[in-house]
C-alpha cells in the first residue's frame, strides 16, 4: 500500500511538469538513478552496440522489464542485481528519464 502511495505520487509528480522545467531547470528526477546504467547501456542510454540501447524506448515497456527482472530469481544475473535494488517508483523514474532521451 506505501509504495503503491509513493509509485502514484512520483507519477503525478512528473506529470505536472510542464515538458519545459526538465529542460529549462533541475535535470529530470531519473537521470541520477539511471547513471547507474551508463556503463553497460552508454550514455543517457545511447548504447554503443554491445548492450541495448534504452534511449527513446516506451516508458512502459522498459519499466515492464525491469519488474520482471525484479522478480526473477537469478542472483548471479547483473540485471536481477539491479534491478531488486530499486523501488517500483526509482525503476517507474529510471524508465521515463530514458524513454526522453533521444536515440
């Protein structure tokens, strides 16, 4: 039920910026949490052909997968690693910061 709470309240959130603030002010509240993925994925999610690249990928489909790497019960996984490191709200957070990157 909490997290439920703060999922919704960090979606609203970012749904009352205006597109311009992220642009104009404070970098958008997910980049932090996704630099974690620029190693593997490249910067801002432009990877350089040896890992996916997630810029410009659905929000949806990109938190659709983290979850189920979440859920999966692979410790010697890097991605299950990860991902089981984060809330629903961070991973609902990283996914819209590189659904906003341009490819």
């Amino acid at each position: 039920m909490k997290r439920t709470l703060v999922t919704g309240l960090v979606l609203g959130l970012l749904a009352a910026l205006p597109a311009t603030a992220q642009v104009a002010g404070a970098p958008h509240p997910g980049r932090l949490l996704a630099s974690n993925c620029f190693q593997c994925h490249g910067t801002n999610g432009r990877g350089s052909g040896t890992f996916e690249s997630l810029a410009g990928k659905s929000a949806a489909e990109l938190y659709k997968e983290l979850q189920e790497m979440k859920r999966e019960n692979k410790p010697d996984d890097i991605m299950n690693v990860h991902a089981r490191g984060y809330s629903d709200a961070q991973l609902q957070l990283i996914a819209d910061y590189f659904s906003k990157q341009p490819q």
